[in-house]
C-alpha cells in the first residue's frame, strides 16, 4: 500500500528513470569521445604547433585540458548519476566497469576504514576531486594571463620550484572537495530511509545494491536541520567561489586595463594578446554554464523544501560536455591553432596525393 501511495504521488512523471539513465549513458560517452578528441587536438597543437603559447602557460593548458579529458572518462567509465528527491539528493552509479560486481567494484574505490564496516563508494568522493582540480587550474590560467601584463615579477612564482605553489594550490582545494564528500555525504541509518522506496521505485535498487552518496538538509523525523549537510554546502560552495572570484578579478582587471598596458606592444602581440583575452572570457562564459551553475542547483535545491522527484543525471552530463568545448573556444579564437591545424592538414593531403602517385 505504502509503494502504492509513492507511486500515485508522483504525479504525471514517469515511475521508472531507468531509460533516463541510459540516455545520459549514451550522452557521457559521447562526451567523452568529443573531449578525447578535441582534446588530443589541442595537447598536440599547444606543445608541437603553436609557437606564440610557451613556458609555463604551455604547460598549465596541456595540464587543463587532460584534467578535462579525465573527467569526461570517469563519467564514460562509471557513469555517476544524480537524483532530487524533496530534501535532498542521491549520487549514485548503476554501472559496473567491465562486468566488476558491485563487492569488486567497492574494493577498487573505497579504502575499508573499519574491519566491522561495510566499503562505501567513493565515485563522487574522487569525481569530486577531479572536479575541483579543474575548476582550480583554470582559476591558475587567469591568474598567469593577468600577471603576464601587468605584473611580470610575479611570473617567478611560476617558474622551477615554485611552481610548486600551484601545485599545492590545486591539491589543496581538490583535498577539501575530495574530504568534503567522502565523510559528508555518507549514507546513514536516516538518509537509507528516506530514499529507500524513492530509489526502490524508480531505479529498482537499494543503497545495499549500488554504491551511493547522499545529501539530505532536513530530518524528516523532527524537521530539524542537518549540519552535515550545511557544512557540505559551505565548503563546496566555498571553494567553487574563490575560485570563480578570482577568475572574475583577473578577468574585469584585463578587461579593464589590457589596451592601455599594450598599446606600445607589435601588432602581432597585441593580436595575440587580445584573442587570448577573448579566449578566456568564452573560459568564464562556458564554465559558468556547465561548471558553476549546475552545482549551485545541486547543493542549494534542496533547501527550499520542494516535493519534487526529479532525475538530474543532465546536471553531470554538463560537467563532462565542457572540456570538449573548453577546447573548440581554444582552437576557434586563437588564430594560430587555426593556422597550424590547417597547415598540418594540408601537408598531410600533400604527402598523401605524392606517396599515392610515387
């Protein structure tokens, strides 16, 4: 009768998603096959082609752009999916690579942190980690652009040992995120409940079955307000805005002072200049639309106490469309990725058509 009254309440919404979550399998390969595409592109572009991009900004590209490549490949791999229900929100995985069985599968993510306890996912604990780490390398890339025109003594911090500055920079924000999830979105006695016969109708698993995150922000036994979950929301959202500030500052900063600072620069640089400018307002624009914007609606739908039942597997999908973008804005605008790749194509066609009739 219980199951009964769930399924009635859901309203005029299909009460099985699992053709939804094929169809955002098929999404995430794609989008692994285009951001490994693209993305090999520009890596081989960027350190054998393109003149004009040298050093460390060389280097910190090639570094974005496997990132990118390697969260589109953990969602190919374990397809992660997501799932609002009223207060809160399941990330989970229905998938096993390469016919793992979900005890193999357990033991390859998780650590056993107690002999008595049971393993626990870490899919989104890691994806997570990836996640921050390319949100801070991109945060990294602003900073490098806007101390190359207006503060070159500062570019020391990029070069030999120092450069591990940014190492630690990148580690430290993908650690907080990584910690975040692992011990914060723990599947306990009350979240195993309240999604128990949500996730029973509509994917026809249990939290036994499948490894699972959880975030709930309300008790449903007293209304009480979960902490767990507030501080989740801080820390994740914490380090989603310092990053996107400092994208933000060294962006309106260029924007702001960039003519002025290259007017006695060639016209060659001050084109180059420019489009690697105009590059890294298309890196705010797109981020914002697949990176940032998604999250805040995870992490903050659910304090507004909605009775929804709502299949969210689109939001991950959008993080993994984006390194394949990232790449097309890069190759597009920067004029001498375009030449490069055309003169390539073009020896290619050339030595081709002479071997053919040698």
């Amino acid at each position: 009768i219980k199951r009964q009254a769930s399924h009635n309440h859901s309203h005029s919404m299909p009460t099985n998603y699992l053709y939804l979550v094929s169809l955002a399998q098929n999404v995430g390969k794609f989008a692994f096959l285009a951001s490994s595409f693209f993305g090999i592109i520009l890596i081989f572009l960027t350190l054998f082609g393109v003149r004009n991009i040298f050093g460390t900004y060389k280097y910190l590209m090639v570094i974005f752009t496997s990132l990118g490549v390697a969260l589109a490949c953990l969602e190919a791999v374990f397809h992660p999916n997501l799932h609002f229900y009223n207060n809160g929100f399941v990330f989970f995985s229905l998938s096993y690579p390469n016919g793992f069985s979900k005890e193999v599968l357990e033991i390859i993510l998780r650590e056993l942190t107690k002999k008595n306890k049971k393993y626990k996912s870490i899919v989104l604990a890691f994806y997570a980690f990836v996640y921050s780490v390319t949100i801070s390398l991109l945060a990294i890339q602003f900073i490098y652009r806007y101390w190359a025109l207006f503060s070159l003594s500062y570019l020391t911090l990029f070069r030999g040992w120092k450069s591990l500055i940014w190492v630690a920079y990148f580690s430290f924000f993908g650690a907080v995120w990584f910690l975040a999830d692992y011990f914060l979105l723990k599947t306990d006695d009350t979240t195993k409940k309240y999604f128990h016969e949500e996730m029973l109708i509509r994917y026809g698993v249990t939290s036994e079955e499948i490894p699972m995150m959880t975030f709930l922000v309300y008790d449903p036994n007293d209304g009480s307000i979960r902490w767990i979950s507030v501080i989740y929301s801080f820390l994740s959202s914490g380090v989603l805005g310092f990053q996107y500030v400092a994208m933000m500052y060294c962006g309106w900063n260029m924007h702001a002072k960039m003519e002025k600072k290259i007017s006695s620069l060639s016209d060659a640089l001050k084109r180059h200049h420019r489009q690697l400018f105009r590059t890294l307002v298309f890196q705010i624009t797109t981020p914002t639309i697949f990176l940032f914007s998604p999250l805040i609606l995870v992490v903050y739908l659910p304090y507004f106490q909605l009775e929804l039942s709502f299949p969210a597997g689109a939001t991950v999908c959008a993080f993994n469309l984006y390194p394949a973008m990232d790449s097309i804005i890069v190759m597009i605008i920067v004029t001498e990725y375009r030449v490069v790749a055309r003169r390539d194509c073009f020896l290619k066609i050339v030595n081709l058509e002479f071997n053919c009739k040698k």
